[in-house]
C-alpha cells in the first residue's frame, strides 16, 4: 500500500465526518480500505511464516497455522 493511498483514506475519513461522502467517494474508501486490510494481513502472514520459537531445550520450532 503507498502512502499515497493511506492519505487518501485519511483524506476521506475526515470529509465523511465534516460532511459526508458521494456514492462514489463512498466506493473508493470501501475499496480503499479493503486494500489497506489485505496489505496487512499480508504483511502479518509473511512475519509469522519466518518466525520461529527458540524453546528452553535450545531447539527451534517453525510458528505453525493454528488448527481449529
């Protein structure tokens, strides 16, 4: 996501509480945001995959997916 595109979250955040968005201005935040949510995710997803949990024995485990 570049800064260019956080601004412009920013930028609509404030004019929906000052004064409200157009449809389309509306369309753009919601896509916007969905964006910046996925970069995110993303971003977590790649951290945890190279992280690993170095255990009191000395031994390092790979931070595997949680199993529901």
């Amino acid at each position: 996501m570049t800064p260019e595109a956080i601004q412009r979250i920013n930028e609509l955040a404030r004019k929906a509480k000052a004064q409200g968005l157009t449809p389309e201005e509306a369309q753009e935040q919601k896509r916007l945001r969905q964006e910046y949510l996925d970069s995110v995710r993303k971003n977590l997803v790649s951290q945890l995959e190279n992280m690993s949990i170095l255990e009191p024995d000395g031994t390092k485990k790979k931070v595997q997916k949680k199993k529901n």
